[in-house]
C-alpha cells in the first residue's frame, strides 16, 4: 500500500511538474521537461496525416535550437503502430521480435503512446525515440499518457504555437 500511495504521490508530482512546463514555456517546455526524465535523445509530438506522420514540436536533446522534424513515410515509423494500440515501449529494434523486419527505420530505442482526439480516434503519437539502444522505461507511460490528452488539448488552443 505504501508504494502504491508513493507511485500516486511521484506521478502527482510530475504531472503537476509537466503542467508548469507546459504553462510557462509551451509545448517545446512541455517535451523539455519529459525528455529530461529519459535516456532517449528525442521526445516529439506528431500527427498522423494520410500516409504521413507530420511533426508538430520536438526537442532534441543534443541541439535544442531544433524545434520541429521532419515529416515522415507512416509506415516507416513506430508511431503507425500506435493507430492500434495505447503504448509500445521498444529497446532495441534489431533484437524485438515485434518490429524486426516490419519497420524499416533508423530508430533503435523508442517509448511511445497513442494521442487521441475527442472522439477517441487515433490523432498521433507522443513519444521519446533514439538512434541508439537506451534503457526500458516503462515508469514513463502514466505520464505520457496523461500528458498526450493535455498536448492535445494545447495544440488546439489559441495558446499554440509552432515555437
């Protein structure tokens, strides 16, 4: 009980944490924040378009000057299995079963979840990613999840934008 009452505490804590980001430096802040918290070098907010997966805001940890990417091909990314499913938390795509020989992509370690518009229909993806294999972080997916909604909400406000 004392952990679960701790877990709750921590996940308060940081959800609060990622809101104060959000609030004080925008959707940029919002990623800034959440990538501090993992070992991967990008954490983005994309929109599936189509066949494309557009890039809405994303930090790089290595060159935070960079505040958006590259659209994508969707099925060369790891997003476009989020369409049917909440999460997907990935290693090392060359030992994953789930992915090997599925997805052809240069990304190695990628944690992800789905976004989803008010209707509940896949709209995109928040999700940290990395050219290089990088530690499990399962711890994450509470928050991202939370976090996804509110990204959602912010990015169709009059609050957002492209940073």
């Amino acid at each position: 009980m004392n952990s679960t009452v701790s877990l709750l505490d921590n996940f308060s804590v940081e959800f609060r944490e990622f809101n104060d980001a959000l609030s004080s430096a925008g959707a940029y802040g919002a990623l800034r924040y959440l990538n501090k918290r993992t070992p991967h070098r990008f954490t983005g907010v994309y929109k599936y378009v189509g066949n494309t997966l557009q890039n809405i805001v994303l930090y790089d940890r290595y060159d935070p000057t960079i505040h958006m990417g590259a659209d994508t091909p969707l099925a060369a990314t790891y997003c476009s299995l989020l369409q049917k499913q909440q999460a997907l938390e990935i290693n090392d795509a060359s030992e994953d079963e789930r992915v090997k020989g599925v997805i052809e992509t240069s990304v190695v370690s990628y944690c992800g979840v789905s976004i989803k518009d008010d209707e509940g229909n896949p709209f995109g993806s928040l999700c940290h990613f990395d050219m290089n294999r990088c530690q499990e972080r399962y711890s994450d997916f509470p928050l991202l999840e939370a976090a996804a909604k509110v990204l959602y909400n912010y990015i169709h406000s009059d609050k957002f934008t492209n940073q």
